[in-house]
C-alpha cells in the first residue's frame, strides 16, 4: 500500500535511461549512415517528421501542463472561497488568502472570488503591480451581473468543473488576459459562488516564442474567439511575420477543431507567398489552438548529401531527446513535490486524510481504525497549540513504533484532522482478530505520559474500527463516517475502543443524538433551558431553608422535559457547557430573589475543565452570593484529578461556598471524596430512603451514614421522600433535612413554606 520511494534516486534513474536512450538512437543512427542513400533520405525524411511531431507534443505538453497549474491553482482558490463562506466570509481572512494564492502561483497575474452565497455576498479581486499584491472589492451590485448568473446556472446543471475564457483586456491590470474559472462547492455540491485565475497574454507569447523547429519555423496560439498569439507578434520582420499571422486567422482554427479532442494533432499544407509551409496544430486544454508552422523548404533540408546530412540530423535529433528527457524530469519532480504537498501532514510527515481517500480509492478488503486523544482540546487550552502539537507528535511515534511488529505487517499510519490518526489493516480479518489488535493497541498507546515544561500529561487514547464488507454503501467516505460512529460510540460508553456494528443501530443512535442537539442548540439559543425548584425542608423546625435548582428543557409545545432525556447527548459535545453555565446564571439570578440557600448539581469534570469552571467562580465572584450556594458533587462521579478538583473547591470555599456530595451510598467512592475533599453535607441517595419504611438493610445502612456524618460535623439531607412513612423513619433516625415528592415537587418558581404532614 506505500507508494514507489521516488525521490532524488528515482531521478538519477530517469537520467540513466534517457541518457541510454539518447546513447542507443545517436548510435542507431550511425549505422544508418552506410546505407543506401535512397533508403537514407527516406528514413531521415521520417525522422524529421517525427522530430517534428515530437517537438510539437513537447511544447504542447509544456503549455498543458501551465494549463494544468492554472487550474490546480483555480481550484485551490475555489476551495479557499468554500472555507471563507463556511467561516462566515470575514473581509480580512479573504483578502490575507488571495494574498497568499498569488504568493504562492507567480504564474497567476491576478485572482478574483465571487461568493454570492456568503453573508453578505462577498467579491474581490487581487493582483500584481509591480513588485507589490493589491487588492479591490469589486463595484457594487457585481452579484447581479447577467455573465455571472448563467456560468453560475451553467455549474448548477453540470458537472463541468473548469471554464476558460477567450482573451480579453483587464482594466484593473491594463493588460490583455486569459482566465481560468472553477465553480465555489459546498460539501453537498451547491454552487457557492466562482473563483478565477488570470493569465497575461504576454507570458502566454513568451511561452509559445520559445518553440524552435527550424530557423524560419514559427508557433501559434490562437484563443477561443481566433484572437492569435502567435510568437510572430514579437518578429523582428515584422512584414513577413504579419502575412503568416494573417493567414493563420483566416483559417479560423477555433471552428475547426471546436469539436475536436485536446491533443489530437492535425496536419496540413499552407501556400504563402510562393512558398510552402507545414502546419501542425492542436487543442489545448483550455480550448486554445496550439500549432507549428515550419517552411517545407528546411524541412526538405535534410535530405542533402549524406555525411551533412549525418551530422544535421544526429544534432537536432540529440537536442531534441535530450529537451525531451528535461522536459519529462522538470514534470516529474514538480509532480512530485506536489504530491507531497498535497498529500503529507506537515507536522507529523505522515500521509494525511486526502491521500487516506485516494489510497482507499484503490483498496479491496480492509478495515479502517481511528484513534482519537481525549481532552485534546484541553491540552491546546490550558497549554497552548505547541504542547497540543508536541502531543500529536508523541503519539505519532509511539503508534509508528507499534506498527513496525510483524501482525501489522502491511498496515499504514495516517494523519487525519485535528486530533485523530487512522490506521489501514488490509485483509479480511475475523472479529476475534480486530479485537486481538485494538486490545493490543490500547494496551500500547490506550494510557501514556508525555512531559511538558516540568509537567507530565496523562494522554488517554479512544478507538474506532470499522470493515469494508460491514457496510452496506460502497465508498470511501461511508468506511470513514462507520469509523467515527464506532469511535463516538466507545466515547458515549467510556469504552477504549468500539467495532463498528450495523446491527447495534449506531448510525440510527447518532442520529438520533444530532436530532437532540439541533433541540439543545435551539433551546439555549431562545432561553427555553430553565431552572426549576425543589424545596428541602429543616426538619427541626418544619422551615423551608434552602432550595435546589433543577435544569429543565421546555420543548416547542411549552412542556418540560428532563434532563435524563438529552443530558447523555449534551455531554458528548460542547453544549455541555452552555447547559452548565446557562443553570449558573439561572440559579445565580433566584438567589439575587430571595435570602434562602440554593444548590446546585456539577460534576467532578466541570470542576477541573476552566471553560465551566473559571466563568462559574467569576460570577459567584461578580453576585456576592456565595454565602449561601451550595455546590453538589455527584458521589458516583469517577475523580481523576483529586488536586485540580481540590483546587477548584478551595477557591470556591474562600468566597463562603459550601460543598456537599450528592447520591451518597450509590458507589464505593464516597469514602476516598470525603477524605480528600473538603465538605459540608452529604445527601444519602434516593435508592436508599426509598426503602426505609420496609428494607432493614436500606435502613441499617442510612443509620451508619448518619452516625458517619455526626462524627464528621456533616449536615445530612434524605433526598426522596415520597411518603409520609418514609418521612417518619427519616425523622426516627435524626437526618437535618429532607426533601421529595412528600413534601414538594420541583415547581418553576421556589416554595418558600410548607406544611409537612
């Protein structure tokens, strides 16, 4: 699956053999020179018009192949134009990028995007002057203009993906210009809007005057409209050049070879002046006609006597091979470099994803891992890009070294986007397999420690695969997207890693999960996340003392919908954090309401991410209420980072927080939270209080909880009490506080006295 190693040893082979090339037909060609002189001339006449020939495809493959980098050029300017409008077609990003595409093709004299899809429209236009990169936004109401919206419809209708024009005079440059045009896609398909590349009809001249056949041989380029750009325009005899031009346009070529193939060569006879002439001609990819005209005459030259003859034609013919061969190597180093330009990661040198599509473009059998690193984005936070990038590295290496093992025979790394890597596994391996190498591999690189300026990161990797012969469509692009699925899949789960598998309906459950974040998005977009509030009764004194705050969704039909219901999908994304800080400020904004505590539920994660935690310590900071909130600690909750939680509820504390720990008794970490976590409360779980009115062992355990918290100097509060015989046992066994369906629901707005049975 690795391409040929083509690199400065694959050259110095292309020189060998041309050069034996050259050595074998200079050779050929004087063992000729004893032959029949009547079978010389015929042969030598052949030879001639096969040099010719050749010179002639020579030079159009050269005027092709600056073709060719116009519209690689195009192209990359129109996806440049597909980024600006998915970015939001920022003016300052636009004009940097044309900047930069001129930087990059001096070739291209000037390049213009019409996007008529941004908001609002966009169009500018750069260009060269002098040894300075301009730029101007293009006149007002430009989007309106009649050639812009049919070669827009044209692109709608078509697959057709490049347009060149005729030549034509650019007012801005003042100059004659050919341009080269390529539609501006979405992802979908949908036209955007047009990107082009001019071309100065003066470096088009220059490159056609370079052609040399004969001495009195000239070349011509004639656009789509028979404007000529002939290399006659730049004769010195310009009295004989201008017949020759003239003729060349009444002929009308663009007509004739409209219909014809680019590259199919036509030849045919010309009398001028008394005098005969050959031309050869053929179409360009732009559309353009490109021919050589070369006097009979000298053509008929080299059927002079034999020894002149041998020599002449040994000269020319070296030459030519020898341009022939340079020609060829300039094209294969400049495919070369392109190719790694195009298709190397520049931070890691590994193949990145374009080449992973291309590759698999070519593959049968396989399956496609990708491995992701989590908190990467944490890592580029709190860290900054280098730290993200040394990490990207570490793991490139690791993984590289890994790959190096015989049962990875055959398999390949690949750079993906951001912070994903892929691997290619060729062959139809069983499942049992698949898993053995995702095991092996999680075992390797699943947990590893990088150092960081003094500081050692834990670095926690998570795995996708997907098979070919799972998927029910075809393609590249279907393997990719099984991949994520599975990746995301073992994310949801916690899991290292995850096979894809249609049957578990992963395509439906990630569906599913875009439908419910297209809900969320909107919701905090229309303040349709709210609080509502749960009383928790003193129960010495029958006094509503504090209240929690309840994060509830009201749907499009004004009905609330809790947070079991899309919490799960909310923490797979950034939403998650909107929803948290959307209940600060709700919670921060009822206690600015009332002099009652209220509690609010967070999770270990959001004390050490600062994206949740730093704006959450600033507002309580900003509303001097920390006095009386509350911040509940999910008991259940897995903690990773004692220090940075530590840390977090210190500074939170020094502004009069209090910390209590939720759910306490579901899990076997509440001892190791309160020994190394300083709080205040512990709220004994529901499954426990529940049972207390007729589980002795529910009701053992609740006991030793509350003598637990006694010894500490812990508040206690039953969360649960759905009923008054719950209610009684909960009194009996002297918890502080209690709060449940007995004593009130969550309502939208706080309760502030209760009657408890």
């Amino acid at each position: 699956m690795k391409p040929p190693a083509f690199g400065l040893a694959g050259r110095h082979i292309i020189m060998l053999l041309l050069a034996l090339l050259v050595a074998l037909f200079l050779g050929g060609m004087w063992l000729l020179s004893g032959l029949n002189l009547r079978i010389a001339e015929s042969t030598l006449a052949e030879l001639r018009e096969q040099q010719i020939r050749e010179t002639f495809r020579a030079n159009l493959g050269r005027i092709d192949a600056h073709h060719r980098r116009m519209e690689q050029n195009t192209q990359d300017l129109a996806r440049i134009g597909r980024l600006l409008v998915e970015l939001g077609g920022e003016r300052d990003a636009a004009e940097e990028a044309l900047h930069q595409v001129l930087h990059d093709f001096p070739e291209a004299r000037g390049v213009t995007l019409w996007l008529t899809q941004a908001a609002p429209p966009l169009g500018l236009y750069a260009w060269r002057e002098g040894g300075r990169l301009r730029t101007a936004w293009l006149e007002a109401g430009w989007e309106e203009s009649d050639w812009l919206r049919r070669r827009l419809e044209t692109w709608r209708s078509t697959e057709d993906s490049l347009h060149w024009t005729a030549a034509y005079y650019k007012e801005r440059i003042d100059d004659v210009v050919i341009s080269a045009s390529a539609p501006v896609r979405s992802a979908d398909g949908w036209v955007l809007g047009m990107a082009a590349s001019d071309w100065v009809a003066g470096d088009i001249i220059g490159l056609v005057s370079d052609v040399e056949v004969t001495p009195s041989a000239f070349a011509f380029l004639v656009d789509r409209e028979n404007r000529n750009l002939s290399s006659l325009a730049r004769a010195e005899d310009q009295r004989r050049a201008q017949p020759l031009i003239e003729a060349v346009v009444e002929m009308e070529l663009n007509r004739e070879m409209a219909e014809e193939a680019p590259g199919m060569l036509v030849r045919r006879s010309l009398p001028l002046q008394g005098e005969a002439w050959s031309l050869l001609y053929a179409t360009s990819r732009a559309g353009m006609v490109f021919g050589i005209g070369v006097p009979q005459a000298e053509a008929d030259a080299v059927l002079a006597p034999m020894r002149q003859a041998n020599l002449r034609i040994m000269s020319a013919v070296g030459a030519g091979v020898l341009l022939l061969a340079l020609v060829i190597l300039l094209l294969v180093a400049g495919m070369l470099r392109q190719l790694r330009t195009l298709y190397t990661d520049p931070l890691t040198g590994l193949p990145n994803r374009a080449r992973l599509l291309a590759d698999l473009e070519r593959q049968r059998a396989g399956s496609l891992l990708l491995v992701n690193v989590e908190g990467f984005k944490q890592f580029n936070g709190v860290f900054g890009q280098a730290c993200g990038d040394q990490v990207i590295r570490h793991l490139t290496a690791r993984l590289r070294a890994l790959l190096q093992g015989v049962e990875w025979r055959g398999s390949r790394l690949y750079r993906m986007p951001a912070d994903e890597q892929a691997i290619w596994l060729p062959g139809r391996l069983s499942a049992e397999a698949l898993q053995g190498r995702l095991q092996a591999l999680q075992a390797e690189v699943g947990t590893t420690r990088l150092e960081w300026r003094g500081q050692e990161l834990m670095l926690h990797v998570t795995l996708g695969l997907a098979s070919t012969w799972q998927l029910e469509e075809e393609g590249r692009e279907a393997l990719i997207a099984a991949a994520g699925m599975a990746l995301r899949q073992a994310r949801q789960h916690q899991l290292g890693f995850c096979l894809h598998d249609p049957g578990m309906g992963v395509r439906e459950g990630y569906e599913h999960n875009l439908a419910w974040a297209n809900r969320l998005t909107a919701a905090l977009d229309e303040g349709r996340v709210v609080a509502y509030f749960q009383p928790i009764v003193e129960l010495a004194s029958g006094r509503v003392t504090k209240q929690e705050c309840l994060m509830r969704l009201i749907d499009e039909q004004g009905e609330p919908v809790s947070p079991g219901q899309f919490l799960a999908v909310a923490r797979g994304s950034r939403l998650y954090r909107r929803l948290t800080l959307a209940m600060v400020e709700r919670c921060l904004a009822a206690m600015a309401e009332s002099d009652q505590s209220f509690s609010l539920n967070l999770s270990a994660e959001d004390l050490v991410d600062p994206e949740v935690s730093e704006p959450l310590l600033s507002r309580v900071a900003e509303s001097g209420l920390g006095q009386r909130l509350i911040l509940e600690i999910l008991e259940s909750e897995k903690i990773a980072n004692y220090a940075a939680v530590s840390d977090t509820i210190a500074r939170a504390r020094a502004m009069g927080v209090r910390i209590a720990i939720d759910d306490f008794g579901t899990g076997y970490a509440n001892f190791e939270h309160l020994l190394r976590l300083d709080v205040d409360l512990l709220k004994i779980d529901g499954s426990l209080v529940r049972h207390l009115d007729g589980d002795p062992e529910a009701l053992a355990l609740a006991r030793g909880i509350v003598g637990f918290a006694r010894e500490l100097g812990l508040e206690t509060v039953a969360e649960f009490v759905h009923s008054p015989e719950v209610l009684a046992r909960v009194r009996e066994l002297g918890i502080d506080h209690a709060q449940g369906a007995c004593i009130a629901m969550p309502a939208p707005s706080p309760v502030t006295s209760i009657r408890l049975p």
